[in-house]
C-alpha cells in the first residue's frame, strides 16, 4: 500500500466503487499528495462532495468529509468554513454537480471569494446517472440524451469563474498528476475562492457512448490534447487543444475575513 | 405449458445480465405467454446490475420478482454463493465453471457450465457469455422455446452481429446438450 | 390493440405521454426515472417536438409551465429530490392553472437516500410538499399497462381541470417490464384543454362557468391576458380583496372537489366476502395481490381494496367498503402514509392495521401474509 | 531523446496489489519499460522487474492505488 | 425577568435563537419572515456570530447545515416560497440527523400567494414537505412571548434529538407586537448535542444507545468521521443492505415516537365542563380565545383545545378529551389541514367540524362564534 | 396619455404600484419605445419576469405576460421561446431576481445562447422586501441586512453574462432613456442570448438607507457617473465610474436554431 | 382604569403611522398596561403600511386586531371614509382636516384637527404630523397618561431630535385641549 | 455651450396628468426651461409653457408617464 494512500485513505473502503480506469481514482491520488505536499492537519481538513460518482471520494479520504446533496456542496463548504475558518476545505464536485444544479452556488462562492479550494471533476457527463450530457458535454458528443449529438453549447468553466470573480481558476487532466498536485496546492494556498478542473476519464458513460476507446487510450487523448499555458504562443490554443496549467489569478479580499475585520473593527471602537 | 416459471440471472455487472433477462422475456412473450421482468441495481444508476430476473407464465404475473428460484443462471462466485442457497429440488442451476470455484452443494440440479471459456474459445468474443448462457439455459430448461430465444435475440442484437451471436447460443445449446447427456450434474435432495 | 410487446414501466410513461399528444419535455436526469428522460429525448427530437434538458429540476419545472402557456402538452419526470425540488413551482402551476403532468418515480428517502431501491415515502408529498393549500391530482399506477393507460389519463384530467398531475411511480413500477398491448391511436381517448370561445378584448381569462374550470388561451394568439402566482381576480391581476381571495382559493378547491366521483379511480379484488381488506397502490400492490392467492388457499377470506387515484382518495368507495365489519391493513413502503387518511376515512368504525416495510426491497408476500393471519 | 527522469534515486522495486487492481490496464500502456504486462485473462503481471526505472508513471496514474514502488534496503 | 417591553414576533424568534446559543445564521430575505434575517444580520455582527445573507433558500439551509456540523447551532428563517426550496435540504438534515431550527412564517399561498398577509397553509407541509418519511418536529407559537419560548425549545429540542426542528408561525404572530417580559439568561435552560464520550478512533458516529440518539462531534475536532445523505450503517457509510436500511430508518422514526411524550406540548383552556372543544393553533388560537369568551357570555359551555407541538401531534391529550362527549371545531387559516389530524384521531367518535378562512385576514371570533352556534 | 403608452400599457393599471421617482417606470417607457421601435407584433410578444418590485412590470404590459416566481422567470420563459419560437420573448427581472436565487438560469441561458432578450432592473438591493443587499449591492453600502456596511463583493454583470457565453451585453442607466431604448432594441435584433443591464433608482430601499438624496439626485448621480464605453480612453474605467453602452458582442449558434436544424436534418435523412 | 382600548391609526404608507402605534404601545407598556400592536400591510413588504392598530388594556389581550374601534385617527381621505363607518356612539375619531376634506357624518365624538398643518406651520416639519395626532389623540382619549407617551417618544427618537418631537407633542396635547374646549366635534347619536 | 437639441420641429405643449403623478420632482429638476415647477404642495405645476423646448426630456424621465407633450396643430 502506498504510505500516502494509508496516511489519508480510509483503506477498509478501498477498492472504491469507480470503474475499472475510471479517472476519479487518479485525481485523489493528486489531491492528497496536496494536502501531504501543504503539510494541512489531517485533523483540521474537511472534504465536502456533491452527489454523482466524482462526490463519492469523500467516503473514502480518512477526514472529516460530507457528502451532501446534488448541487449544494459549495453551500454547504460555505456554512463550515464560514463557521470554523481555520479548517481547511476542500470541495470536490462533478462536473454535473458543479455547473448544472449547482453552478448558482458556484458564482456566488466565486463572487464572495470565500476561501474554499473546489476541484472539479470533469468527465465531460453524468457519469453516476449513466450518461446525460452535462454542461461540461462538448458539443455534438452523444450521450443517452443526445442520441444524435449534444446541441448544448458548453461552459468555459475558466471563464465563468473569473466571470463570476475567482481569484485562482487551473486546470489540468489525469495525465498531468504532477502538475495536478501542484496546482491543487496553489489553489490552497491562494487567500480566497480558488477552482481546479480536472479533466478526467470516464470510460463506461462518456467514453463509451463516444467510441473514445479504452481507459488508457482517453488518458492518452488528455496527453495529447492538453497545452500547457505557459507553452502557448500568441495566446492562441490551437484547434480541438485546451489549456492547462494556472490560467488565471487575481487580488481580491477573502469573504471571512471581510466579515471579521469588519467585526473585529465595530467591537473595537466600542459596538453598536 | 401452464407451470410458470422463475428464472434469475445473476453475476456482475458488464455481463450483460440485464439484456439476456430481456430477451428471455421477449422469447416468452413470442412464445404467447405472460412476462415480467425486474432487475436490481447498485448504489445509483451507475455500473451494471448484479441481478436480473424474469418470471414467465400463461396467466397474470402479480409478484414481479423471483420467490421460488425454479432456474438460476451464476456467472460469479458471489451471486453462486448467495443464490443458490434457496434453491428447491427441482430447481436448475447454470454456473459458470470458468468462473466459479466452489459450487456449493445445493438443492436442484446443479450443471457446471464454462460459459465464459465457450464463448472465448467456441465463439471467439468473450461479450457473448450473456448469449451462450440462455442458450444453455433455455436448452436445459425449455423455459421458452430455441425459436422463439433465437427470434428475440435477433430482434435486439445489432447489425452486423446476428452470425457471432447465433454461434453463440447454438455453442449454448451444445452445451446443454451435451451437459444434459453427461449427467455430471450434483443431485442432492 | 397493437402487437404485444416487453415494456418497461418508465417507458410506459413516455410512450402514453407521446400518446396523449405530448409535445414538450423539460426534465433533469435521477434514478429512477431517468429512462423517462432518455427515451423522450430521442423520441420528441424524432417528432418534432421538444426536449430540453435544463439545469436542474426547478428550471425543468418552469420551462415546462412556460411551454404549456404556449398550448404544449408539457411534461416532466423526476425522483424524490428533484420531486422536492419541484414543489414551489408546482405550486405555481396549481395557483396559475397551468395543465402539466409530473412524474415522480419514488425511490427511498428522506435526501439522498438508496437511489436505486423502491419506496413509497412520497405519498404525503405529493399531496402537501408546496407550500399553501390546494387540491391536487396524483395517480399510481401499478403494472406497466397502467403506466401507458394513466400517463394518458394524467393528460386528459390536466388539461381538463388545468391542473398539474402527479404520476406517482415507485422504482418497482417504473424499472420492471412487462409484456403489454397497447391501444392503438384511435383507441385512446384524447382530452384538451378548453379554448376560449369570446374574442380577445371580451376574454376573461380565470372566469369559470358551473364547471369551474376557465377556457385557456395559448400566448402568441392575440388574448394578451396576465398569468401570475400571486392571489388574482378573474382578469388575472393581483387583488388583496378578502372576498375575491377567499373565492379565487375556494374555486381552485372546487374544480377538484366538485369532480371528485369522475377524477377518483379505484380496483377492488374479491372484496365481496372478505374479511380483512388489504389497501395498497403502485407496487406493493402486486406484492398484496400475490399474498391473498396465498391467504386464500389458507381460507382466509381477504380481498384488496387499490386506490389508482390515491388523490383525490377514494373516500366514498372505501366508506361504502367499511361498512360490513370487516378489518383493514394498509400495505406500503413508508412508514405510514396513506395509512393516514384510511384511518381517517375508516378508522372510527374499522379496525385499521398496518404493513410497513422501507428497507430498499419489495415487500413480501410472506411478510403480508404472516400480517394477514396476525390480525384475522 | 531522453527518457523519464528518475526521481528516486534509491532503488525501488514494484509491486501490485491485486486485491486493488480492476485491471484497467492503464499502468500496462503506460509503463515504457514494459515492466506491467496486461495478459489475456486481463490481470497484470510484473515482468522484467528490473527494467523498472521507478518513474512511478504507473503509481500516479493507477487509479487503484494498486501499485507502489517500495525501496530495497 | 427583564423590564417588560414591545417586541414582534419575528424579533422574539430572533432573540430567543440568541438566547438559545444561536451562532450561526443563513438566510435569503422574505416577507413576512425578514425582520428575523434583519435582526440576526446586525445582532450576530455585532457579538462575535456569524450572518450571511445566501444566494438564495437553498443554499441557506444548506449552510446552515454546514455550519451545525461544527458545532455551531444555527438558524434559517424564510416563508412558504423559501420553505418549499429548502425541503431538500431539510430532508438531509433529518436523514444526516444534523440539529438545526427552520422557521417558517406562513403567508397565503401557494406560489406567491399574498405576500403580507397570514394563513396556515404550510402546516400539513411542514410534516411532510420532503421526499420519503420521516418524523419532525413542528413548534407554533400563538404569542410573541411564545416566539421567543418556543424558540430557545426548537434550539433545545434540535440539540437533544439531533433533528431539524421547525417553528411555524404566521403572519399574524410574526409581525404582531406585544408586551413581553422575557426570563433572564440564567432562567433559561440551555440543552446542548451530546457529545462523544469515545476518544476518536473508537468515535461510531451514528450507534446511539437506549435513548436512540447518537452522540455528535463537531467537525474539526479530531473524530475525521462521514456524514452522508444516503442510506447509511452505524458508521456513517452508505448501505444497501436491508436490515441496516431499515433499522436506520426506523431509528429516526424512534427518537421521535419513544420521546414523544416530552417532545408534545399543547394547552387546554375551560375544557373541563366545554360541550363544544375548539382546536386552534398560532394567530387563530388568539380569535378563537375571543370567541370563547363570548360564547360563554352567551352561556355555551366551549373550551380550547391547542396543540402547540403540532407535530407530533398531541394525539394522546387530544384523545383523552374525547372520551367526554364533546364535539370538536378546528379552526385554521386554510382548508382544513390539522383537521385531518383530528378527524384521524377522534374522528370516529366525536363529531369533527371546522371552520377555515383562507382570505389574507385573521378569522374573526364573530365568524368563530357563528360557527359555534351552529354545531353547539 | 402618451401614445406610446395607450398602445402597449394596460393603462386602466396605471398609476403603476411603484414609488414616487422609482427608475422602474422609466425602464419601462424605453422598454416599449424599444418594442415600438422593432415593429414587434403585440400579439407574438411576450414579457416575463420574476418576483420583486422590478417584476412587477409584467402587469402593466399590454402582452401575453407572464409573472413568474423569484428567479426563475427565465427558466420559465426557455419553454415559452423553445416551445413557440416566433414569440418575441422579454425577460424582466431584478437585480437580486437575476443575480441572487436566479444566478444558476442566467448562466445557462447564457450558455445555451437562447434567444432571449434580458432585462436586469439593477437598483442594487432587494427592494420589494425592504432594502436587503443583493448580489448587484456595491461594497460598504448599507443595507437592511448589512447595518453596518455591505461586507460582499458585487458581481461584474457583463462579465459573469459573458463568462457564461452570453453573445450581446450592454449596459444603460434610467437617465440614458434613449440609449437604453437603442440597447433594448439591439439586444433583440441579437440573435442569442442578449442581456441589458439598466441602472435604476430604488430611492426608498437603497436611496434612503444610502442618503443619496432625492430620485432626481440619483438620476443625477447615474448621469455623472456613466462613462459611454465609445468615449473610453485606455480602456480605463475612472475610479467611482461604469461603463455604459454596448459592452460585448460574440457570434455563437443559437440553441433553438441548433435544435431545429439538427432534427430537421434527422427527418430528411428518413430519421432514426 | 380597567377599560381596554382598540385604537386605530390610519392614513397611507409613509406617514409614520406604524411608529406612531409603536410608541403608543410602548407608552401604554410604561403605564402597566398589557398591548398589542398590529398593522396591515401593502401587496409585499414594499412601501408602508396603511394601518397601525393598537390595543391597551390591563388584562390579556387575546384577539389583537381592533374590533370595536375606541379611537380612529384617520389622516387621508381614504382611511377616513374607509373606518369612520363602524365607529361607536362612545368612539372618538381624529381626523386631519388639512389632508380630508370630507368627513362622514358618523357616530361618535369627531375632532377635525389640521394635523399635517400643524407640523408643518407650528413645528416646522411635515414629517412629524404622527407625533402630533399621538399628541392630539391622547389628549383627547387618555388612552395612556402624557407622561408615557412623552417618555415612550424620547425612547424612540434619534438623537438630536428629541426638542423637534417634544414640539410636535406639544402641538399635538394643544391641539386636543383646543377642540375640546372648541366643542367643535360633530355628535351624530 | 448648446442647449439640447430639439427633436420634434413641430410646435408641442407640454400636458401634465396630475391622475398619474405621483410628485416624485424628476420632471421639475431636469426641466432645464422651468417649465415644470414642483411647489410647496409637492405637486407639479406648469409655468412659463411658453419656455418649453420640446426636448422630451421631462416624458423620458417621469416614471409615471404623468407628463406629454402634444402637438399644436
Ligand atoms: C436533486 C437531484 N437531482 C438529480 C440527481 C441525480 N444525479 C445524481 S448524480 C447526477 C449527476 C452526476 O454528474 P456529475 O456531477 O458530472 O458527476 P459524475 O457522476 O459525472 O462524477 C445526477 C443528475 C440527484 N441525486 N439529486
Ligand atoms: C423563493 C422566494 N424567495 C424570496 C422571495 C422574497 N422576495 C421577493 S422579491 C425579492 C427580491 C427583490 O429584489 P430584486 O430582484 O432586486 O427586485 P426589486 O424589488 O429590487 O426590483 C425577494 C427576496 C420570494 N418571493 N420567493
Ligand atoms: S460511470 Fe464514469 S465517472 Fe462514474 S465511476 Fe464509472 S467511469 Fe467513473
Ligand atoms: S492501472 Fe492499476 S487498476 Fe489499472 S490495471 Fe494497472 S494496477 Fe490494475
Ligand atoms: S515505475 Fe515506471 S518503469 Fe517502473 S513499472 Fe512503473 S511505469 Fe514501469
Ligand atoms: S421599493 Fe424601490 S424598487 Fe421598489 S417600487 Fe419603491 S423605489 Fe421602486
Ligand atoms: S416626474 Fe412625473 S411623477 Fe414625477 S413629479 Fe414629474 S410628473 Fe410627477
Ligand atoms: S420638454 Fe423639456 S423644456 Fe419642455 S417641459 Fe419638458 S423638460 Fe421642460
Ligand atoms: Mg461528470
Ligand atoms: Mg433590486
């Protein structure tokens, strides 16, 4: 057993409930190689998931981890950190999760900056459900509900974020796990609402459908098509390529701590 | 044929469970008689299920599942150990010797089939184990008729596909044939 | 009849909503009612209709009471979370009298619960989950015919009282198949709503006759009339007036009571001479039918009472029932909740027991059984 | 053209944890050295150990957590 | 107790959740619950709490929540729209047995409704507005000083049996004001979560003992524990299988049922000698005091019945009176909701009549006092 | 009587429910000067909106009017546009309406780039419930729930509409009547989905508790602090100052023409 | 005093009637009495009220809406014609002349003051026409001593206006002495 | 400095419908002529008609479209 996987897992779970060469695996791999690399107190780490296959990591990381309803896990995230701000949290979601039912609590926790770390699961899908399109589907993709091609436009979900007022938005794939870890740490370290996307395989309900082949042979297609920013010429991501790396950062003031001051500040000069 | 009939198709999931449940279903709707067919899940929607079942019979079916297993078809070791426990003495179990170990000793007719081996080696695609296993069971049970199995599979298998998959459930029936004739069955009463 | 063929009960829905001239779906994917979704959204993009999948289930809700303004059979499917989810919108469709059909396929809960396991926890939801009062209109169906032949009937009685209709499934009904004939076209009776016969500048657009129930213009066809969730008056328009509040609430009340004896649907199985009468709807039905085949052989004398609407709930039928001396078990996969109301009904008179059973499985036969012969 | 660099500079030896392996064979596809071997009955085997050049390629992307690189003393 | 003084019901709701240890509260503003919001927004500011105004009820009562599962107790307020919106999450709360206090101020609905003025229409809702079943405890207090009793009670019964509890107001109650004299701190009685007694390894989250409520560490202290909506064993991890399943679920139905006795609360005014027992609960329980006072003016012997825990109903006070010949009215703002409960209860036996005015106003003792003469 | 307003109000309506020197009503006029404008049929034009003061505009329009719940309002109008297309569909929302309980269909409306035209009534607080800070609130502002000063940050909302892919974006103020009707009436020449942000004047629930004086005052304020976007120098927004005028443009495919087109091909193709 | 008082105050959103109840309840609360205070409201919570009503008695109050009006202050023409109706012959009912112009003929004691006037000419400031009518109405009712209600105000006040409301007060408590001495109420038995 | 521009070129008078205003003062304080004068009493009064210039800038902006301007034939 790998000494990272016995500090952080809860090992009496594993083997997880993912399909063989799902990517889900490999991006929790990255995400407590993170939380290892920052040195956080196991203790004093908190996992909040949504609901779909993504949300169920947080059964199996040894924290204190929720597992709440579909679409609300940054609202729930808010109410934990809000309450206790010294425990580190980290809110895992789908892609489903996080920009269908839940991207209205995404843009808020975005617009207040609140210091949550959100890592996005993207597997293009819904993957738990067996195959909707999802906000994430590229265009023209099948799923079971577009049996002739998806329709939808997708999210640039970097875009949104800035939009909406991240101040941290990465992203990498299953692939690039070195690059994952680190960005996972940047986010965390990054004072205020920081969101990683994943790009990660789904082989039974997205792969499949798309003829993308097997496990390995998607995670190859994450090689190849992924391009690091800090490559990139002219600022123009070649055709059918996508990003990865820290593609945006800014300076704005963290949530909680503009309520504490401000707090701190009325009591000091005598209340009321 | 006024007997109605309990059948289970157990293993797990990517075996195509689900799918032969319904064609055995859809044989038996060929054949003129009454059919329902219900399936279990895991945790949500995701990964395939470990458990189909089909009761066929000529009257009205009010319970949709399975209660008195008259034939158990097990493609694992865990749904051979779980279900073959209520089998009763006239009761046929199908289970897959290549991927089963231990047969528990059991009520019914027992017949050790490899089904998986067959359909890699016989039939040459691994895929058709769900085909080769109703072959094999129809062919030992006669729940429906071979007609009326070979007509619902062809409705639902895709082009291009109809030669592997009548290879397949005839390599099914020679087993049963030939298992049948063998009489390597357990017989415990 | 059409040729006989092997039916899922979800696919039922779709193929009887498409019967019923659906031509509108919004909806969110959840176990399990999910196939609903999937099957529409191929077969609607097929016909020309529309499908849509929205970003989660309130939307999905009020796209669906947006398109039936527009004169759309609208529909939408769900489970418990997106049912709950739903609700407010709901809500609005009973307040604006807006025709509309839902599908809840009820799995366990309360939350997350066991997405894939049958109950029968939504039972009180759907007749109280928004919030406010008002009457509202739930099937349950409990073979897989059913399902095609009530998905039609939840169209016709939606269009004919405009009011949203719940088709309550449990994941039984909804996931398992079975062989069904089918009615062909000209056998189904298609019911829509009432269009209105003055001119535009002359409509009132909440106005009812004896019946109740107010002719409804399609927007984009000249009525330019006002639609809102608030307490309105006959024009449309939001009043505060005691009076018209009182009688605006009262109306949405009647439309439903005074057509109770043609909405009310119910099954009796040997009831003649029986002793104990078991209550069950949707799956667990099935469960209590094969019970009494046992019972019987016992010579127990049991028969079934099966509410098909469960609301508005069989009152009258169930009186009539009561009044021999015979003793009652209610059948479900709650804790109780229709139990609730044949107390209610009966419990005065009658000695009401129950069967309950949540535990992620269909009920026994056995375990109906063995309750049978505890309270003969 | 160079190969991986080996971040270990101890020497290592991998090993598989069967019990975990869903036979995915990611970590077969991936390792250069064809130290992971996919056989026909789709479970991995280790062969050539000693080709292995401790890139840990395999334990990151093995979404199982069924292989581990362990140091030899 | 302090110095008497003029307080609303909404501001005592909010002071008796300060009172009660309130420190966290999320909330979305809506008429006629607002004040709470805007009070607690300035009052936990200004003493070291926390306050935040969410996106929307959703996510409120999901923070809220969150919040609770650091030990914090925490708060939500909204009316009948938010209500419905927050079902989901409430049904989590019950499920992930998470102690939380909703408090909802009712206006007449459904939809929007009347924004400003009262009913009692989200009663039957309250009990079971969310998917799949589940006991909960609804408080209605018919006075501000109530507002602020009753509140520290949810607080109190929220911590002790690990539920979401719900005050019920309405419009009436929320916005009256009143002389209030409110008992000083150290005459408050303050009840916290059990807390674990297990050092962390041994720490099993959700085994409780004879009293079936499970201790609960607050997150972040070491016990690295799972809390999840689905079906879940002892340990907090999701299940199928059927024995946990239901004893889970039936262990929620049993920290209700087994401590119903203490939970249930209601008060009896002249029922002693009362041939006609009226039934009322918040702002109509104050018309129907009116009423009764002029009713025995007039010489009928009438007393009040009012269940202030409407759920759990207090069947057992209820059905003790019934065995008096006495015949009921209950009295809501709505179409007979709590009646349903009382037709179950003594419906066989008493005669059950009712008197509902759902019109944006308070029912007025005249119309009660009408209503008596009638049945008396 | 105006005669632009006998033709598109219910002038038996008037006086409207909103307070003296409230924008709402001036938002209103160029609404149907705009509509007046695009020679739109009366009767193949609907409004919808959703809760709040802004929302209650739905009832003094002389349409098919649709007065929805609180956020949903373009949810509700996604079934009307994809249901009847030739419906000329306007959107009328608030600021706390779109941005707040509404945020998550602004953005999917946005994505899916329906052909909407979305009108946000930025009066920067909750009005119809009294002066809750919404979304749209600038910082430090006072607020019935921010007694002492708006801690949150505010959303940017061309950039969180163009984030999501919103393909037109403009933004006007009550005092710029006639580039607010030239706005309206581009947004809806857009074919997608096209959203126009309007500055109003709330004077009784932000005005009062914000001392920013009398309605005309305000008007005044929005007249000196609105910068037209075509006489920007640098691209610097002077400090205290917003931009005003067409603010973003993108071509995409429009989701129903999508939708359409691909079911049509299908039936040519013999379908299936 | 064991009396119990149903005040109404009424008139159009922003004249500070629902302020004005609120002082007179506390005032009352400062006289040992029991109150309630209650008022309507307009379509949501927007804009004021157009009713402010107030009990005060020394017992329970149970149904806490006027019923039997004592004392109606009405300060537009709406409220006046809308609650001057079912006034008692005991009822005593304070009208603004300056903002009515007709008053019903109805029963009870009506005292036509030029509240709004008055603020505005003798205080100096329209705005505080509800402290005037709360002068006005006690001194005219008693329904709570002078002292109470003086001290209730000051309580409620911001600071630096405390001489502006005094004023008006004052104006008010003239007022009322003026028209009883005056004798200009219309009594209609 | 130019004063506005003046659309129409037809003679208009500006009409006030005191039924709709609600004495907001917009109309009084961006009347740049004074032609909209709010007094004492709050309301709207029309001085000076005479001085009007048509610049609709008073119909643009009242909220309550109390205020229009019609054309003298
Ligand atoms: C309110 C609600 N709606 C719908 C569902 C059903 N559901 C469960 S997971 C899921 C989506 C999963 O997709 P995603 O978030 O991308 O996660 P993935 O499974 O792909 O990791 C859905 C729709 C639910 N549980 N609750
Ligand atoms: C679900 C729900 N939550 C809350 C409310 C209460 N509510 C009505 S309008 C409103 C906000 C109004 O603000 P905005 O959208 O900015 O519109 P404005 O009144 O400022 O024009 C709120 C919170 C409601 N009606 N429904
Ligand atoms: S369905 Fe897809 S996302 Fe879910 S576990 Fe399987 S591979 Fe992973
Ligand atoms: S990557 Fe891991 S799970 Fe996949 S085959 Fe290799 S060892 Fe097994
Ligand atoms: S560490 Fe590298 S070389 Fe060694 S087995 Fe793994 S992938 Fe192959
Ligand atoms: S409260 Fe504000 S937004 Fe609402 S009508 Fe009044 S001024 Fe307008
Ligand atoms: S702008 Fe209009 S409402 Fe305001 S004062 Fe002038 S005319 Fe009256
Ligand atoms: S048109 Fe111009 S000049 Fe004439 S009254 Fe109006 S604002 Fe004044
Ligand atoms: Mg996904
Ligand atoms: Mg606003």
């Amino acid at each position: 057993m790998l000494p990272e996987v016995e500090q952080y897992f809860r090992i009496e779970k594993l083997p997880h409930m993912w399909c063989p060469g799902c990517g889900n695996g490999i991006v929790l791999h990255s995400l407590i190689n993170a939380i290892s690399g920052l040195g956080l107190d196991q203790d004093k780490t908190t996992i909040v998931s949504g609901i779909g296959c993504a949300s169920r990591a947080a059964g199996y990381l040894d924290f204190d981890t929720l597992h709440t309803t579909h679409g609300r896990a940054l609202a729930f995230a808010t109410g934990i950190k809000f309450s206790k701000p010294e425990l580190n949290t980290f809110v895992l979601m789908g892609d489903g999760d996080c920009t269908a039912i839940g991207g209205n609590h995404l843009i808020h926790a975005a617009r207040r900056n609140i210091n949550l770390t959100a890592l996005v699961f993207n597997n293009n899908i819904y993957g738990m459900t067996g195959g909707q399109y999802s906000p994430m589907t590229p265009n023209a993709k099948r799923a079971t509900t577009a049996f002739y091609g998806n329709i939808d436009r997708s999210f640039d979900l970097m875009e949104l974020a800035k939009g909406a007022g991240a101040t941290y938005v990465a992203r990498a794939t299953t692939y690039h796990t070195e690059l994952l870890t680190k960005l996972i740490m940047e986010a965390h370290k990054n004072k205020g609402f920081s969101l990683v996307e994943v790009v990660t395989a789904c082989p039974t309900a997205y792969g499949r459908y798309n003829k993308l082949g097997k496990p390995a042979d998607m995670l190859k297609a994450q090689k190849e098509n992924a391009v690091n920013i800090k490559s990139l010429k002219d600022g123009i991501v070649p055709e059918g390529k996508f990003l990865i790396g820290e593609l945006y950062r800014a300076e704005a003031p963290e949530y909680i701590d503009q309520y504490l001051q401000a707090a701190t500040k009325l009591r000091e000069k005598g209340g009321k | 044929m006024t007997k109605s009939w309990e059948v289970r198709l157990s293993g797990s999931g990517g075996q195509g469970l689900i799918l032969a449940g319904i064609i055995l279903a859809e044989a038996g709707i060929l054949d003129g008689q009454n059919v329902v067919q219900t399936q279990s899940y895991g945790p949500e929607a995701r990964g395939g299920a470990s458990k189909a079942e089909v009761v066929i019979g000529p009257g009205d079916i009010d319970y949709p599942k399975v209660l008195d297993c008259d034939v158990l078809l097990a493609l694992n070791q865990e749904s051979c150990t779980k279900f073959t426990d209520d089998l009763k003495s006239d009761s046929v179990a199908i289970i897959d010797s290549s991927l089963v170990s231990q047969i528990p000793s059991v009520n019914g007719k027992v017949y050790p089939l490899p089904i998986t081996k067959l359909a890699r080696e016989e039939v040459g695609k691994e895929l058709v184990a769900n085909v080769v296993a109703l072959g094999a069971l129809v062919g030992l049970t006669g729940v429906v008729s071979r007609e009326s199995l070979s007509n619902a599979l062809m409705a639902r298998v895709p082009k291009g596909t109809e030669e592997l998959n009548t290879k397949a459930l005839e390599t099914g029936f020679k087993a049963a044939k030939e298992a049948r004739t063998r009489k390597t069955t357990q017989q415990v009463s | 009849m059409t040729t006989p063929r092997l039916m899922q009960g979800n696919e039922a829905c779709a193929e009887g909503a498409l019967a019923a001239g659906l031509n509108f779906y919004a909806g969110y994917p959840i176990t399990p009612s999910t196939e609903v979704t999937e099957i529409l959204s191929r077969k609607l993009f097929e016909n020309g209709g529309r499908f849509i999948q929205m970003e989660d289930e309130i939307a999905s809700m009020a796209a669906v009471i947006g398109a039936s303004l527009t004169g759309a059979k609208a529909m939408t499917a769900t489970s418990g979370p997106g049912f709950s989810l739903k609700q407010e919108n709901i809500g609005y469709a009973a307040m604006a009298e807006v025709p509309c059909v839902i599908v809840n396929v009820q799995r366990v809960g309360p939350s997350t619960g066991l997405a894939t396991a049958p109950a029968q926890g939504d039972v009180m939801q759907a007749r109280w989950g928004t919030h406010g009062d008002h009457p509202i209109i739930v099937l349950t169906p409990s073979s897989v015919s059913e399902c095609y032949q009530l998905t039609i009937r939840a169209f016709n009685l939606a269009e004919k009282y405009r009011v949203p209709v719940i088709m309550l499934l449990d994941e039984v009904v909804g996931h398992m198949r079975e062989r069904v004939e089918l009615p062909s076209a000209n056998q189904v009776e298609i019911i829509n709503r009432k269009q209105p016969d003055a001119a535009p500048h002359q409509y009132v657009p909440f106005r009812s006759g004896y019946d109740k129930v107010p002719s409804m213009a399609s927007f984009g066809e000249g009525y330019r009339y006002h639609v809102t969730g608030l307490v309105h008056d006959d024009d449309g328009f939001a009043t505060t007036n005691p009076e018209i509040v009182q009688s605006h609430l009262n109306r949405l009340q009647d439309k439903i009571l005074l057509h109770t004896p043609e909405i009310v649907d119910s099954e009796q199985v040997d009831t003649e001479d029986a002793e104990v009468v078991l209550i069950a709807y949707g799956g667990t039905a099935r469960s209590v039918t094969r019970a009494m085949r046992m019972a019987r052989e016992e010579g127990l004398k049991v028969g079934m009472f099966r509410p098909i609407s469960i609301w508005p709930f069989p009152e009258e039928q169930l009186k009539l029932l009561s009044q021999r001396n015979v003793k009652f078990i209610t059948v479900e996969m709650n804790f109780g909740q229709l139990a609730l109301e044949v107390e209610r009904v009966v419990g005065g008179k009658n000695a009401v027991y129950r069967a309950n059973q949540v535990n992620g499985e269909l009920i026994k036969p056995d375990t109906i059984l063995d309750r049978i012969r505890e309270v003969y | 053209m160079r190969t991986e660099t080996v971040p270990s500079i101890k020497e290592t030896v991998v090993k598989l944890n069967q019990a975990l392996c869903k036979k995915c064979g990611i970590c077969a596809v991936f390792c250069k050295k064809e130290v992971l071997v996919q056989k026909q009955d789709q479970k991995i085997y280790i062969e050539n150990a000693e080709n292995c050049v401790g890139c840990r390629q395999c334990v990151n992307l093995c979404p199982d957590y069924a292989i581990s690189l362990e140091v030899v003393e």
